[in-house]
C-alpha cells in the first residue's frame, strides 16, 4: 500500500515521522460506454458549444462563473499566488473531545503510520488519545490543498480524518422540519421500546451491498457464456399516506415480541426438571 503523504506530525514540541496510507478502498463495479456495433470504446472530446468544433488542450483556460454566461479566467499565475507554502507538518492545534464533534465534519479516513525512529512517540499519542477520548484538530496540505483534518484513534492506529470546513456544511435551519412539540409522550415512549427491541451491537459484516453482487453474478456468468435468474426486485414502496402512528408503533412490538418468542427455546416446566433429576438420582444409586 503506498503512502500519499510523508511528514511530520506535531504535538506541542514532539514531532513524529510519519506517512498517510489510505484506510477504505472503491469497491464499486466500474463500466465503460462502448459503440454498440463493434464494442469500440466511445472517446469524450471537449467541444466548444460556441463553435461545436474539438479544442485542443493548448486554447483551453479555467474560469469561475460569477454569473450567468460570466466568467473570470484564471491563469497558472493566480493558482500560484494563492497556493500556500508546502508543509509536510501536520501541527495539532487543539484537542476536542469527540462528543462535541458534529459527524457531518467527517469526510476520507486515511492510517497514520509512524516511519523508522518515530514508533515510541506515535504509541504515546495513540494512547493519550484513546484515554483522554479526544480527537486532534489541525490542518494539512496534500497536494497543494489545505484540509481541515482530525487525528482519531482506530484498534492500534492513528487515523487521519479529512474534515470539511464550516462554510461546507448546510445549516439545518434552512430546511422545514417538524418541531420536537409533534411528538406524543406515549408514542416516544413506545418508539424507544422498539428501538430498545432492535439495538444489536455493531456488526459491519451483517450489511452487504445486494445490487453489487447481484451485478457482479451477471457479469460472471455473461464471461462463462452462461444465463442466469435473478428474484425480481420488490416493487417501489407506494406514496407515503397519513397513517395512525400509534396502531402502526403497537403492530411492530407486537411482531418484535413475536420473533423473540420463536427464537427463544422453550423451557422445561419446574415439575419436568423435578422428574429429570430424580430418574438420575435412581440410575446413579442404582
């Protein structure tokens, strides 16, 4: 796995070596469009919408539209003026407990992984942060973009977070949403029992991605020259209607008690138990 990145993370006055790996992997099933006659693969040109005619990359610039049809070009001059001097020090500025942290600032996890000379100060860090329950705030520059990134603790690595900055994030006060006066106490309550009846601790390989394997089984068998049938997908759920919340509430504990019931094993009444263990009492005396 090569590293993205190589430098040094800061804490106060202790620096440690270190190189960005990425975390997560793209698992999505890639196509490309074809010319349906001969399966030739189709090539984008960039083409003028002013003259309709292919531009070479030699006449192309970049440009910001402030407005409709209105643009101010930006030469390689400008992206350098504003670029920021290149860093390979990622400095801590604050440590913010993590609770405190709106999920949404959370964007691409990518390991920290310490280089020679830097395994002993890495291990402290790591440490410090799993105790302390804090995530590390400060800014990196990767291939000449500043990230707001967070340094979290994952098993026994560092990770590096990239975060989104404030102006990304919409506030949700500009949509219209039901206030917290909408919600009955008797059926909050019933929801939290539901709630309560479906809590499980987290298991990531319980949730897979059907349509992907369902695409890949199609491709496998289209290489093998073979046909294959799927379950037809269920039908779209209908328009949501106007429904009676607290019948719907009392129908799913209901079900929910129900699975319990048949996976639960019966017990053995008290006399059955009784009965058992004096047939082994005899046999043993006997």
């Amino acid at each position: 796995m090569p590293s993205i990145w190589k430098g040094t993370l800061a804490f106060g006055l202790v620096n440690i070596p270190v190189e960005l790996r990425t975390a997560v992997r793209s698992d999505h099933l890639s196509f490309r469009l074809l010319h349906a006659d001969d399966l030739s693969p189709v090539r984008y040109e960039r083409v003028c919408q002013a003259e309709g005619e292919p531009i070479p990359w030699s006449e192309i610039v970049k440009g910001y539209e402030y407005a409709k049809g209105q643009f101010v070009v930006m030469t390689d001059d400008d992206f350098k003026a504003a670029a920021l001097e290149t860093s390979r020090t990622l400095e801590i500025t604050d440590f913010v407990n993590e609770a405190e942290i709106d999920t949404r600032y959370f964007e691409t996890p990518y390991y920290l992984v310490p280089t020679k000379g830097g395994e002993r100060a890495y291990a402290l860090l790591r440490e410090a942060i799993r105790r302390s329950g804090v995530v590390g705030i400060g800014k990196v520059t990767i291939r000449q973009k500043q990230h707001l990134a967070g340094i979290r603790v994952a098993g026994d690595a560092l990770v590096l977070e990239l975060m989104r900055f404030q102006h990304e994030l919409i506030d949700v006060t500009e949509l219209d949403l039901p206030s917290r006066d909408a919600v009955r106490p008797q059926e909050l309550k019933m929801a939290e029992q539901l709630i309560a009846g479906l809590a499980e601790p987290f298991d990531p390989s319980k949730y897979t991605d059907e349509y992907r394997a369902n695409l890949w089984r199609i491709i496998q068998a289209k290489m093998e020259g073979a046909e294959i049938e799927l379950s037809p997908a269920a039908a779209a759920p209908r328009e949501a209607q106007v429904i009676d919340l607290m019948s719907r509430l009392r129908e799913s504990l209901e079900r929910q008690r129900g699975r319990t019931a048949t996976v639960r094993a019966p017990r053995k009444s008290a006399a059955a138990r009784e009965r058992r263990s004096t047939r082994t009492r005899r046999r043993r005396s006997g």
